[in-house]
C-alpha cells in the first residue's frame, strides 16, 4: 500500500536508517516509503510500514538488468509518488542508481567518517577518473543509462543537494552543497516518547537488552573484514584475541556489526554478544555506558558523549586491510 507518501528512504545501513529515524518529523515517519537492501535485517524490515526490500546483486549481468527495468524504467508506475517525495539515504549502492535517476536527493552518511574512508581507500579518485576518461563500451552504456550517481557516490555528483553528517570530515567535492551537521544524543534528548518507542520497537531493542549491556565494562566494536572477504575469519578473531589480552571475558560486550556473521559466542562462550542488528550509537545514546571501548577501525569509536578508554589498533593490523582501506588509525578516526 503507497498512501500519502512525501519521503522515500533510500537505505542499506541500520546506522543510515537510525539517523533518518532521528532527523525525520514525527508525523514524516508514517508518511516515508522505504526501498531497503541486504543490510537491513528481516527483524527490522518486517517493522516497516510501507517498503521495498531489493536485495544486493553482484554483476551487471546477474541482476542489475533486471532492476534497471523493474525500478527504473517502470518506476512511474511502480512508485508515482518517486516523482515528488523527498529523497534521502545512500547513494552508494546498486538501488541508489535505478532509484535516483535524475532526481535531486539528500546524502545521509553510512559512518561519521565515510567520507575520509572514501578518500582514503582510493576509490574517490577512481571513480572520478571513470568519469573523466573514456573507457570501454560498457562503461560507455553505463554512463548513459544508469543514474549521474554511479560511481560518483557519497554526495560527489551534481544531483545531492544536501549531506546529513555527525563530524566535520570535510573533503573538497562537499563545496557547494548544504551541509546539515546533527548531534544524534542531542536529537534523541529533544525526541518525543513516540518517536523514542517507534525506534525502539524498530530495533526489537527491550529493556531485559539494555539491562544486561549496562552490566559489561568493556566493549568490543566488530567490523565485516571476513563477511567482506577481506580476510579470514581466524584472521578476524586472532586480531581480536590480541586486542582482548589481560580481559576478563565476561564483563565484555561484543556488539557485532550488522554484516559481521561470525559467531562470536563459539569464540568468546563468556562474553555477551548483543546480536540483535541494531546500530551501536543506539545503545550509547539510551545511557549505556562502559569503561573501555575496542575496535580496529569502526568510525562507530566516535559515537561516545563521555570519557572512557579507547583502543584502536588501526588497519596496520593486517596488510589486507591496508590493501581495502588505506591507513586509518587513531588520528583518523578521534578528531582532536
């Protein structure tokens, strides 16, 4: 059912999804139509009132044809109201392309330093010199049937008009557009008691949760290197053990990433893990807090409003994850 439809969310993040929930008014949620993908938990789908799940393909050939008929060229009939509603969420992902078109839309970041790690990893300059240089005669059809935001994704197109963001990670292809910086804990503060309970409710978040991660000490931030394929999950988990040296196992909380599928309870059976997908800041934001915090590299590391201890080993941990992310250490994540 599509009735009064004035915002489509564009999203492939439980992160991306939470900032929305926070920005949105109150009476907006109920009138946003979702296009979501295989980031977004069925758990969280299903508390979606009006949405399209598309999940991600690989290759043009298994798929992207496909989607580019179904929510491109019949988009007018499939969605009318994409003619008007407001769009926001990702521009980086396979949807994003057939969604957008030409439409003008506002860029909500996936992480507080996704623009950095864009840079940094080497993929902005590649794909601006996709853009500039003459390729292939696929490349070719691309450019011409596909949306002005392939491969000019996180806001590096003509089409964004406005960028949602939570830190001050500038790059030079931001000039000239709305810059919009939120504080999330202040949002949530000022939020009313129905828009904290749809969020809640959306998360499956329940008070027995938030009870049992108030009882940890130290927490563990993961990140998808071996879901990805970047390394081996006994590469993944022998970088955490060394992070845990010296730790009593059972004050810590692992707080998975959505896309993280390691089973963490057959590696750390002491430890609790708070598998429900859901995004970390969530849980900083309602009043939990600990001591320590661990993490190789997630920008989720700034999402803390208070003092406490934090260990960033940094990509140099494995040359794979140079190799995907560049450098990114302490200094890149902690602006001081």
């Amino acid at each position: 059912m599509q009735k009064n439809i004035s915002n489509v969310c564009i999203v492939d993040s439980v992160y991306t999804l939470f900032l929305y929930s926070l920005i949105i008014d109150d009476d907006q949620l109920e009138k946003t139509y979702y296009f979501v993908s295989s980031g977004i938990a069925e758990s969280i789908i299903k508390n979606l009132k009006q949405v399209t799940y598309v999940p991600n393909v690989k290759g043009f050939k298994s798929g992207k044809l496909y989607r580019f008929v179904t929510l491109r060229l019949l988009s007018g009939i499939r969605f009318p109201f994409l003619k008007k509603a407001k769009i926001w969420g990702h521009d980086h992902i396979p949807l994003s392309w057939f969604l957008i078109g030409n439409r003008r839309y506002t860029c909500i970041e996936d992480g507080p330093i996704i623009w950095s790690t864009y840079v940094n990893c080497g993929k902005y300059e590649s794909d601006k010199l996709f853009w500039e240089k003459s390729h292939s005669l696929k490349d070719f059809i691309l450019k011409a049937v596909l949306s002005p935001v392939y491969r000019a994704e996180i806001g590096s197109n003509s089409l964004c008009e406005e960028m949602i963001v939570t830190t001050d990670d500038y790059h030079d292809f931001r000039e000239g557009k709305k810059i919009t910086k939120i504080n999330p804990s202040a949002l949530w503060k000022n939020a009313s008691d129905v828009k904290k309970n749809y969020i809640k409710h959306l998360y499956s978040l329940s008070q027995a949760d938030i009870d049992a991660a108030k009882a940890k000490k130290t927490v563990l931030i993961t990140q998808p290197f071996s879901s990805d394929g970047v390394i081996t999950e006994v590469e993944q988990i022998a970088i955490y053990r060394k992070m845990l040296e010296g730790t009593n196992i059972a004050d810590v909380l692992i707080k998975p990433h959505p896309r993280d599928k390691i089973d963490y309870g057959k590696y750390f059976p002491s430890a609790m893990v708070f598998e429900k997908p859901l995004p970390f800041q969530l849980l900083s934001i309602i009043g939990i807090k600990f001591n320590r915090a661990i993490t190789v590299c997630s920008s989720t590391i700034t999402s803390f409003d208070y003092k406490l201890d934090i260990e960033i080993s940094g990509t140099t941990v494995h040359p794979k994850l140079v190799e995907t992310y560049g450098i990114l250490n302490e200094k890149d994540l902690i602006k001081k």
